[in-house]
C-alpha cells in the first residue's frame, strides 16, 4: 500500500471551509500538520468516519513522534498551574507530598510540581510526561470498570486504530516472539500482575498500570499449527474518560518503545 505524503492528498478529503475548527487557520494547514504528526484525522470533526479509516494506515508521518509530543507538553504545563493538587490528588488515586503531586506510575513514584514540571528516580521522557499531565490536568476520576476493551473500541479509536496496531501492537509481538521470559521481566520490572491466562483465551496475560486509573492489559496468544502468534493490548473501558485517544495511543506506543530499548540492552 503506498504511503502518503504529500498534504494535497489530505487536503483532498476535508471539506475545505477553513473553519478553524482544529484550531489551526485552514484546511491545508491542518493537512501539512497530519504528515508532520502534529494532528491527527480525528482532530478535524468533518472527516468521515471512513475516510478515516482508510488514510490512518497510509499515512507516513514525516516528523519525530517526540517533537509534536514536546509542542503538547507546554500547553498542559501552563494548564496544571490552575490545578488545586489537594482536591485532585483522591479523585486520581495519587497523592500529596510536600506540596507536589505524586502519581504512581508502573509502580514507581512520579512528582509533579504547580509549574507542571515532573521529576522521579527514573529516567522521565516525554511520552510519559504528556499522558501523565493529561491525566492530571483531564481525568474525571472515573473508578476502573474491570472491563477490558481493545483500543479501536475506545472513544475515536477506531480512526487511529490501524496506526496503533502498527507502532504498538505488532513490534511488541514480535519482541515476545523472540524471547518470551521479556513478559515475566516486564511483570518484575514494572510492579506488573499475571492476570488469568483464560482471559480471552489468551496463552499469557498481564495487566500493567501506566498510571493509577488506567491499567492496561497485554494478551499473547502462542503460535498454533499455520496460525501465527498474536497479541492485542486492552485498555480498561473508563480509559477515555481519563485520557484523551491521542494521549492513550501516546502511552501504549511509548510503552512499547521502551520495553523495545529493555529488550535490546538484555539481548
Ligand atoms: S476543522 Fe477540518 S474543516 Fe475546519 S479548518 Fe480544520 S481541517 Fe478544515
């Protein structure tokens, strides 16, 4: 399947009224910013559901994920100064800590401080710094349902859907392919839980929490006879009222990055 790249192919599916609507001045400015991965489909309200559909495995993002990622982080830190952190902390699962916010993240303890700045033992980076203040600056504090879904059934998943498979799904697959202990160090790593391995008739199951109410949870199916091997990441149904799609697929794909890096450093 070619890729696009070129904006006019985009341009060819807006409504073109330049209606400012995806807060960008026009339409073919809204086109430029999709190939450079700084909007998405999703973030026009007049694309069809289709045209979605179609395009979200074609198009080739020119830009580095991390960059539009960093454009995202000033905005939510200007957000958070607004925040009163002792009414929030309860309503997030996090809590209070000399004055800044600690939210837990795969078991270890992130701070955020009234400027949005976030510190932690570990190593911070910008794909977990954007989910992580989106979920403090967006959340409904909605309690977990206990009911997994996978991401295409999430609020406006199914348009970024075929990208999530792609930059999520298939190379953690194709990591466990390789070396299957990487689930049972991902469990010790990442303060992870084996969940019921009939969960969806799966052969291996875990669930991991990137933040405090939004769990998630990856299934492996083993390779069966001419079947080829297979895995799904599932997100628990409240997800999208924490985190918005983008910011969701932001977790899941830089998840995955790092247990790539993980992966590497112990091969
Ligand atoms: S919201 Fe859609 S129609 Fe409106 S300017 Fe943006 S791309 Fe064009």
């Amino acid at each position: 399947m070619t890729k696009i790249t070129n904006p006019f192919e985009i341009y060819k599916v807006l409504p073109q009224t330049n209606c400012g609507e995806c807060t960008l001045p026009n339409c073919l400015a809204f086109a430029a910013a999709v190939i450079k991965g700084q909007k998405n489909l999703v973030d026009c309200p007049y694309v069809s559901h289709k045209d979605k559909e179609i395009l979200a495995n074609r198009i080739a993002i020119r830009e580095d994920f991390s960059r539009a990622r960093g454009e995202d982080l000033d905005l939510l830190k200007s957000r958070v100064r607004d925040i009163d952190f002792s009414t929030r902390a309860a309503l997030l699962g996090a809590k209070l800590v000399a004055g800044k916010l600690a939210v837990k993240s795969l078991g270890k303890d992130f701070f955020i401080d009234i400027n949005g700045n976030v510190t932690s033992e570990c190593h911070t980076h910008v794909w977990m710094t954007v989910p992580l203040l989106s979920y403090v600056v967006q959340s409904n504090g909605a309690d977990i349902t206990g009911r997994w879904v996978p991401f295409r059934e999430l609020k406006d998943g199914s348009a970024m859907n075929p990208l999530f498979v792609q930059r999520a799904e298939k190379p953690l697959k194709k990591m466990i392919d390789r070396n299957r202990q990487l689930l049972g160090d991902l469990i010790s790593m990442f303060s992870g839980q084996r969940a019921d391995n009939n969960l969806f008739a799966s052969d291996i199951a875990l669930s991991l929490y990137p933040l405090p109410k939004v769990p998630i949870l990856i299934c492996y199916w083993n390779r069966e006879g001419d079947m080829d091997s297979d895995l799904n990441i599932f997100f628990d149904s409240s997800a999208a009222t924490h985190l918005q799609i983008s910011s969701l697929f932001s977790l899941g794909v830089g998840l995955v990055m790092m247990f790539e890096k993980i992966a590497r450093k112990h091969s």
